[in-house]
C-alpha cells in the first residue's frame, strides 16, 4: 500500500505548484484511457525507489465563507489523521502571518512526520528573509521555489527518509478478500453493510458523513472470508468542524482503495449518475482495482418495464472507462438482491486475478491481428510477435512488438476488447504493455 503525503497550507502559497511540478517530473504512473475524469488532485510518484501517492488539499478546500484559520486547521487535522508525512507549505514573499503561527502550533504538537517547507524562494534577498520563519519555533525548513524546481529535490529525498518502511502485501494472495464500500455521503453505504453484516454494526443517519470511523468488519459468506472497508464518514474530532471537512474525503477514498482487492461503488437510484461517482469510478480504474457498480435504494425508483434499462445507459454513457464493471440493482434498506453482492464479489476477484497461460495468449493475439491489421507506421506495418502476462491484480500483459511507441489508444481498445471477448475477466481493469522486441519487461 503506498504511503500517503499531504500537501497543506493556506491558499496561493503555491501548494498545487509544487504538486505539479513533483507529479508532472515524477509520474510514475500514466493511463490515457478514454474518460476517466482528470480534474484530480492526487498523484502516484516514485521517487529513489519509494512509492508512494500526493494529494494536493487546495483542491478539496470548505465552503469560502469560512475564515483562513479555519480552512487551514481542517486540512492540517484531517491531514495528521490520514497522512504518513505531512509537507505545510508557507509564503516566503508574504513572510510568516498569524495564521501559519497557528497551524504550525497545531502540527508540531500532533508529533506526527511534518516538514516544513518556505516556497517562492528564488534568489538572495528570499533566502536571507527566510529567517523570519524560525520564530516559528521549527526547524529545519525546506526553502523551495516551486515554479523554478529549486530545492524539491531536496524535500523529495526529506519526505522519502520519513515514509514508513512496509512491505507490500501481495495483490494475488490467497485469503480474506478486502472489499471496499466506496460512494458519495448519503448513498446508503453505512446501511448497505449493516444488512450484509446482519447488525447494526454502523451508524445510520440521514445526514451526509455520520460515520465516525472508517470501520474494518470481518464477514464471513459460505465459508469464504471478507473484510468489509466501510468509508462512510469523517471522523469526529474537537476541533473539526465535520461539514467543513467533507471536501477532504479524498484521502480516506484514497487509503480504502489503496487496501482493498474490490472496490464496490455504490450509485444512488433516485439522483443518478454524478460527476462525483465518475471521479471515484475513475480513481479505482487508475489504482487497477476490481469493480462492482451498486444501483442502491432501487427500492425508492418509480419502475416501469424499461427503468432499469433506461439506468445501464446512464450508468455506461456516464462512465464509459468503467463498462468491464458488473452492475446491480439493490436495496441496502429492503435486501433486494443484496444475497448477490458477495458472489459478484467472488467473481471480479477471480477476474483480477485471472492469468492466462502463454499458448491461449497467443493465439488471441494471432486472431486480433486477422480481424483487424495493425496500422502503418512511418510506412511500415506495425508487427505484433507474441504476448506473455507478467502480472495479475489487475491482469497486465506483454505485448513485444516493432514499434511500441506507435500504438494508438484506439488499437489499444480494440486489443483490450478483444481481451474481454477471449477471457472470464469481467470486473477488472486490464493493462497492455508494449516492448520492442529483446526489451525486458519491467513487470516481470
């Protein structure tokens, strides 16, 4: 699981600056899949080896009425809270203001891993003022210029010398299944739990983010075991105003899913499909995790003989990333179809950890070829050799090739389609990787 670091701090200090510039030079990861939703503010990163995940708080900012303080106070709780190392950026044009004094109070004493970073310092004179920052009470301090690069080398290597020392747990271990519940406040995940637990294991409000907890339960289904990750609320803390932090749920969506093996997003029937089911939908196709959509509260839905149909085609033209998912139609209130989950459950898992044997591969590749042609490239035909799996969870392929730069996503599709067709993978992303040929692969 990738440890989490939080860029926080108050606004136009330069905190979505410097997380571009750490993600845009650092990507470790980039998928061009036709419509996952990109208006993001996190990013997976490698930096000497370390992996691990940013998230820029200046995009999940409260409501704008609430005072500097106040917004600063919530990013910097929540931060402490889900974080493995936490960077508080400050301005060194503006010098230290009152409102830095406080949050920096805040963070010192929470004696968690915090680095303290001063931005805009891009010749001399900055350096020099800088000064002013140590009558904070802290040190060192990280002088950076985010625009220009300087000194993000630097923090960099800080914040990997902070980052726990964990292993990654195997994704195609045998054993507990982790299912994360995953949807927007107020969709019926506490309750939906609750009906699969058989008790009242969460608390259920009508009140967006009742949850106190992200709260781990073991469930037990015809002698095969799960852990229920259950990603309802926010956590009530003094000093944290709930509704304020709402926008910050972003990072315990990021933790669920960075822990689970299937992600089970839930949709509200009676709103329909959101911007913000889209983005989650999204994120769990970027981290590769298996997928089951949830229609909840179908219960509440004035039916007739076509709504459920009418629902599928919202559901496929509101996210067209994510059609490898299976879609259900359920009750967490009455336990309609609720019976059901587990074995989709039990299927996409199966799915994301599918591995194909060299011969079938093959001669899958050898009919994607007959049926459509690779394109020309620079006059001359784009060849595919052979195909290999290199890894599961999700399911990643080898694909040796003489051009592997010129693949177009369209082709790409159409592989990945055909894929579909060939294999039981409903339920998981699938990954291609192109080599040139002799080119060993990374994955292996």
């Amino acid at each position: 699981m990738k440890p989490i670091v939080a860029i926080v701090g108050r606004p136009n200090v330069g905190k979505s600056t410097l997380f571009n510039r750490i993600i845009g030079e650092r990507r470790a990861i980039v998928l061009d899949t036709p419509g996952v939703t990109r208006d993001r503010n996190y990013g997976d990163v490698e930096w000497e080896g370390r992996q691990l995940t940013v998230v820029d708080t200046g995009g999940f900012e409260p409501a704008a009425e609430e005072t500097v303080v106040v917004r600063m106070r919530d990013q910097a709780m929540l931060a402490i809270e889900e974080a493995e190392v936490v960077v508080f950026v400050m301005d060194g044009a503006a010098g230290p203001l009152p409102a830095d004094s406080e949050v920096v109070d805040l963070l010192r004493r929470s004696g968690r891993r915090i680095l303290y970073a001063v931005n805009k310092i891009d010749n001399p004179k900055r350096k020099a003022e800088m000064a002013e920052f140590y009558a904070l009470g802290i040190d060192p301090l990280y002088p950076i210029s985010a625009e220009h690069g300087l000194g993000v080398d630097d923090l960099m290597d800080a914040i990997a010398d902070l980052l726990p020392d964990t292993e990654a747990e195997p994704e195609g271990e045998e054993g507990t299944t982790r299912v994360a519940l995953l949807g927007r406040p107020n969709v019926g995940k506490s309750t939906l739990a609750n009906r699969l637990l058989g008790e009242d294991r969460m608390i259920v409000d009508s009140t967006p983010g009742t949850t106190r907890d992200a709260i781990d339960s073991p469930l037990q289904v015809g002698g095969r075991d799960y852990l229920l990750i259950d990603t309802a609320g926010l956590r009530r803390r003094r000093g944290i105003d709930r509704a304020s932090a709402e926008g910050h749920s972003v990072m315990r969506t990021l933790r669920a899913i960075e822990r689970c093996h299937v992600a089970v997003v839930l949709l509200d029937a009676t709103e329909g499909v959101t911007d913000q089911d889209a983005k989650l939908a999204g994120i769990t196709e970027e981290k590769g995790r298996a997928l089951v959509l949830l229609v909840n509260k179908w219960d509440a839905v004035d039916k007739d003989p076509k709504a459920m149909e009418r629902f599928l085609d919202e559901v496929r033209r509101a996210l067209p990333f994510a059609t490898y998912a299976p879609v259900l139609f359920t009750s967490g209130l009455t336990g309609l179809r609720v019976n059901r989950i587990m074995d989709l459950v039990d299927q996409v898992r199966a799915a994301h950890t599918f591995r194909a044997t060299t011969g079938p591969l093959n001669r899958w590749l050898t009919r994607c070829q007959e049926r459509h042609s690779p394109p020309v490239v620079r006059g001359r035909r784009l060849k595919l050799y052979y195909a290999t799996q290199v890894s599961i969870a999700p399911p990643t392929v080898m694909v040796s090739c003489n051009y592997p730069d010129a693949i177009h996503f369209s082709y790409e599709r159409f592989l990945v389609n055909q894929f579909r067709e060939e294999f039981p993978v409903e339920g998981t992303p699938i990954r291609l990787v192109f080599r040139a040929r002799g080119e060993k692969s990374e994955e292996a």
